[in-house]
C-alpha cells in the first residue's frame, strides 16, 4: 500500500519538474475553445493555446460564395470549403459536376446538390399546352408543367383593361394582356373646352394618340351669316351650318309670286307661312267695313292688304263727308272730308270752261258757280251773286273749299 501510493504522488511531481524546466505547462491543462477539438496525444504536448493545443472544426469555416454550410460536419475536422460545405446547385454545374437533360434546368441554382437528380427540374419547353391555352416563347424556360406555369391564354380568353380593346389580328394567339391588347380611342382625352370629341363610334376603334380620335363637335362652330347657333346640337360632329345652326328667314326660297317678311328677316324660321307674304289678290277684304284691295300689295292681314274708304272714315268737327267719295281712298280729311255748304253748291250749274258769272243774266245768277284750285290743290268754289248796286252778276266772296269733283 505505501508503495501504491508513491506511484500515484509520482505523477504531479513529474509535471511540476517539467514546468520547473521549461517553464511552461502541457496541453493537458488546456481546454479547447467552442469549435476547436483536442489534438491527438495533445496531452503529452508542451502548450497553452488553441494554436497549440486543438484542431478547428468545420464549425468555425465560413462557406464560401457557391457553397452551403454542412451542419452534419459541425464537429469534422476541417478549414476549407471542399472539407466543411456543400457545394449549391449553381456552383456544381458551373464545376462541371453535372449537366441537366434536354429541356431541363436548375430550378434552384442556390440550393444544395452536386448532381442532375438533385438538382434538375423540366422546364416549360416539354409541356404541351392544352385547351384555351397557347405556349409563349417567355416562358419556355420556366420550370414548370402546367397551363398556369408554362402557358398563356388565347387573346380571345383575355380580359382588356380599360381603354383597350382585343387586337382582332391576335385572337387565336396566346399572349398577355399587353400583348393581346391595343389602345382604344377610349383611352385618350379631348380638348372638350375648345370643342373636341370623340364620336361614340370610334371609342371601339384603336388608336394610337388623340389625333387619331378627336374631333371638331357643333361647340367650335361658327354660323354664317344668315344662321343662328343650336346649341341643343353642341355635341353634333362634322360641324356645319346645317348641322350646327338653324336657318334666319332672310336665307329662305319664298314660293314663286311671294316676297320675304322683312319683321322676320332675322328669325329663325323655314317655311313660307312664317318667313314669306302672299300677294295681296288671296285676301279677301271686308266690304261691310268698307275696305277695298290694295294694288301690288303683300300681306295677310287688312292692315298690309285693304285700304279703309271714306265710307268707314269720320270727319273732323267742322268738316262733314262727301257723299261722292264714299268708295274713295286713301280715308282722311283731305280725300273724305270738307267744309259744310259745298253740297249745295254742287247742286248749282257749274261754269263752263270760258264762262263767268259776268256773262249771266239776273235770272240765270243764281243758279251758277265757278271754281278755281288753290296752291294745296283743292277746288274752291263759290256761287254767282247778283250785284244790285253795280246790277251785275259776279263771284261771291264766300268762298267754300271742296273736294274737286
């Protein structure tokens, strides 16, 4: 037992003396830091490091662009990437590792794997599009194996946005809405202010720019003369007067035989009735009011087409009428009218052209009397009077004026 003893207190002694020598201690003292492990026979060896003491593990290796870490290496000893990682998908075809199959690919170029099982995938190429569907060059390859993935739909399956329209030309080709879709007129705007359209027939037409759509409405037009705006057409296209305007009487053909209305000459108006006047010959005036035709007159009314006779006209006070002149006209005064006393005149013997009251005997005086025209062209007359104190007979100087007969 005391010999057992001595052996077992040999050991710390012996480590001491080495320490005592070199002045240093062994790895045996030393613990490794996380992701380091023990040297073979680390025990026996002078150190006290890493360096020294340990071997680095895959753990503390950074992967390198173009591989993955490994975790199943964690603990393998190793400091390199072909040591510690595995090399992506991307990396390995670019080594040279593998080659995918025709109509094939690497799906996932970062993922894990050194091999065409692990890492090729079919691409659109080797799909046959089936149904309303079409295979589209963008897309062949696409790793994938349905309609959805590797197809287009037929334009005529497309849905046009807004503003677009179906390109005709297209429908039993595949493609994407910008590629099955043209701009319509109904995309651009115009210049509403100043009278710019689009006629309701072409919002359905493409267009490459408003130019292509717009154009003049009735709002940018201006009438001739002779037309008035209508504004009840202000949307109207192919702008002119007769779509534009309404038609002023003064622009209107009268029937042959009737002349225009001058009081209408600026209405709108485009019939005869309203823009025209008859010959007075149609109108038929009223005798019972004493009204006779005017010659040459237009009109459908007494005023335009009758005169009133002296028959309808009341004389002035003073004047009375003249019997004579009742189907006379024009109706006033100085063609109805005239003083009192020239009826009974009238019923004397009127001289004769070269005949005076001088020439008459004092029988005959009486019963004559002469007439002469003043300087407003109205017969004066007076009656022969005999003059006893000269016992003559000669004109009176009463005189009456008359209306001539």
């Amino acid at each position: 037992m005391k010999f057992l003893r001595l052996v077992v207190g040999v050991t710390p002694l012996l480590g001491l003396a080495a320490k005592l020598r070199t002045g240093r201690g062994t790895c045996d003292e030393w613990s490794c830091s996380q992701g380091y492990v023990p040297k073979k026979g680390a025990k026996a060896l002078e150190g006290a490091s890493d360096e020294e003491c340990c071997l680095a593990t895959c753990k503390l290796h950074p992967c390198a662009d173009g591989f993955l870490t490994n975790p199943g290496n964690e603990k393998k000893i190793g400091s390199s990437d072909a040591e510690c990682c595995t090399p992506t998908c991307g990396k390995a075809l670019d080594d040279g590792s593998f080659e995918c199959g025709e109509d094939e690919k690497v799906g996932k170029p970062n993922t894990a794997g050194a091999s065409a099982k692990d890492c090729c995938e079919v691409t659109c190429a080797a799909y046959n599009c089936t149904g309303q569907w079409f295979p589209h060059p963008s897309k062949m390859e696409v790793i994938g194996s349905s309609n959805e993935k590797c197809c287009v739909p037929l334009c005529v399956e497309v849905t046009c946005d807004p503003g677009f329209i179906l390109d005709i030309s297209k429908l039993e080709e595949g493609g994407t809405k910008e590629e099955c879709c043209l701009k319509s007129c109904e995309f651009f705007k115009c210049d509403g202010p100043h009278g710019f359209g689009i006629p309701p027939l072409k919002l359905k037409q493409p267009a490459n720019s408003s130019e292509d759509c717009c154009q003049p409405q009735c709002r940018s037009h201006v009438c001739s003369d002779g037309w008035s705006k209508d504004h009840t057409h202000d949307e109207a296209f192919e702008p002119s007067d007769e779509t534009c305007c309404k038609m002023q009487c003064q622009r209107f053909q009268c029937p042959e035989g009737w002349v225009s209305n001058e009081a209408h000459k600026k209405e709108i108006g485009n019939t005869a009735e309203f823009c025209c006047l008859p010959p007075c010959t149609s109108y038929n005036c009223s005798a019972e009011d004493h009204l006779v035709a005017i010659d040459g007159a237009y009109g459908r009314t007494e005023e335009s087409c009758c005169h009133k006779t002296c028959a309808a006209h009341q004389c002035s006070k003073g004047l009375v009428s003249v019997p004579s002149r009742a189907e006379t006209f024009p109706s006033d005064d100085a063609t109805c009218c005239e003083v009192a006393g020239c009826e009974k005149i009238r019923k004397l013997t009127k001289l004769q052209s070269g005949e005076s009251c001088n020439t008459l005997s004092k029988d005959k005086c009486d019963s004559y009397f002469g007439s002469f025209i003043n300087e407003k062209k109205r017969a004066i007359l007076a009656r022969c009077d005999f003059d006893r104190h000269f016992g003559l007979c000669r004109l009176s100087p009463s005189e009456f004026d008359c209306v001539d007969l």
